[in-house]
C-alpha cells in the first residue's frame, strides 16, 4: 500500500484509484481513502513501510504505547513522517465460513520522522545481509531433506504474482520479491518444524529459522522505505 500510494502521488493522480492494485487479496478496505486523501492535503509526499517486532521497532516512529502495542500486534503499520501519525491494518474474516476479507485500518498519532532516519537507507547492504542469514540458515539447519519437505509445503512464493508499481528501481524491486519470498517459505518452516522428531530439534530448527525470518523482515522494510522515498523523490523532480 505504502508504495502504490507513493507511485499515484509521484504520478498526480488519485491514491484512490490504486488501492486495488495495492491489496488485491482485499474485498473490502475500510478507513483508509480518507486518511490517504489527508496526508496528502497536508503536504506528505510519501507513505512509508514499518514491520516492528517485539524488542525490534525497527522503523516504527516515536508513538504512544497503544499504537506501538498496535503496530507490534500486526506486525506492520504505515506512517508518514512529515506531519507525524500512523495506520495499523487489521484483517476483519466475513461472510459465510469467513470466506471475505476486509482490512480495517485505525489512526494514531506518531511523533515526525527526522529526515535522515529514512534518507540513504542502504539497499545493498540489506540484500547483502538477507543473502548471507539464508546461507547461514541453510548451514544451520543441514537437514535438507526436512528442508525440501517444507519448502514443497510454502505457498508457492517463487511462483507469485508480486503486486508492486512498475516504476520501482530494479534493486528494490528484487529486494521487495527476495525477502518477502524468504519470509513466506520461512513462515511455512516453522509450522513444519513443530513435527521434528524431538523438542530440542524442533527448538534448533525454529531458533534458526527465526533469525531468517528477522533477517528478511528488517530487508522487506528497508526496501519498502527506499522504495517510497525513491517514488516521492520522482515526484518532486516532475513538479519542478
């Protein structure tokens, strides 16, 4: 979301009218045109990505503790750093056997980001550490038989259709689509690993796979970030 709105701003049209290419997955988005509209009119030129753990802020702004608990509980939020404030998502299941997805988004108030916080974010160096933590995961693990077995149980990550603005630096884009197929295949690996033949294997296996996953999630925001500062930059360039 936060890169679709920074590409329909780079290019002046409605934030509106991408929301769908944003959350395809989505039937039903609820309180965040207007939100979207407002930063606008307020001068934001960019909406930027945060995905904070516990213990790992990582990009989550100075706020209180009720949108921090927010954000921690989604696992993302998206914020702008001018004026200050945030959007945490919260998937809603309805209809029958919950078979339709709306995504409810909340406000809250966020402290101004300082510029240099998101300026230079270093693309590079984050690829370089996700390609580093997937070796070191692969050493970690060596089973690979149990890693075949619950990379053919991920949910086909190598095979998606990723949903991101075409005018996207390439780094980024590869970046965007590394981690977030890392996190997928990770995510289907600590399910698997619940069936290890022991406790202390399972725990080996999930200690492992969690420092991938911590490698991939802080490589997904850094692009996503670079990524709307990249699109806002372009927008500045075709104003003046």
């Amino acid at each position: 979301m936060a890169l679709w709105v920074g590409h329909a701003w780079s290019c002046h049209a409605d934030a509106e009218s991408v929301l769908r290419q944003a959350l395809p997955d989505v039937d039903v988005v609820l309180h965040l045109a207007d939100h979207v509209r407002l930063w606008r009119q307020l001068g934001e030129t960019a909406v930027y990505a945060a995905l904070p753990r516990p213990g790992t802020p990582g990009l989550l702004p100075h706020c209180s503790s009720e949108a921090s608990d927010a954000a921690m509980s989604a696992g993302e939020c998206v914020f702008v750093a001018g004026v200050g404030g945030l959007l945490v998502p919260t998937p809603v299941p309805f209809g029958r056997d919950g078979a339709g997805l709306a995504v409810r988004w909340e406000a809250y108030d966020a402290d101004p980001v300082p510029p240099h916080r998101l300026e230079g974010l270093d693309v590079a160096g984050a690829d370089r550490r996700l390609r580093l933590a997937v070796h070191d995961a692969i050493d970690g693990l060596g089973d690979g038989g149990w890693v075949d077995a619950w990379q053919r149980q991920s949910p086909g990550a190598t095979h998606r259709e990723w949903a991101l603005p075409g005018d996207l630096p390439d780094r980024v884009r590869g970046l965007v689509v590394r981690a977030g197929s890392v996190l997928e295949v990770t995510e289907a690996g600590l399910e698997h690993a619940d069936g290890s033949a022991s406790a202390a294997l399972a725990e080996h296996r999930r200690r492992t796979l969690l420092a991938l996953w911590s490698a991939a999630t802080e490589a997904l925001q850094i692009a996503a970030c670079a990524g709307a500062g990249y699109l806002a930059a372009q927008s500045r360039r075709t104003r003046s």
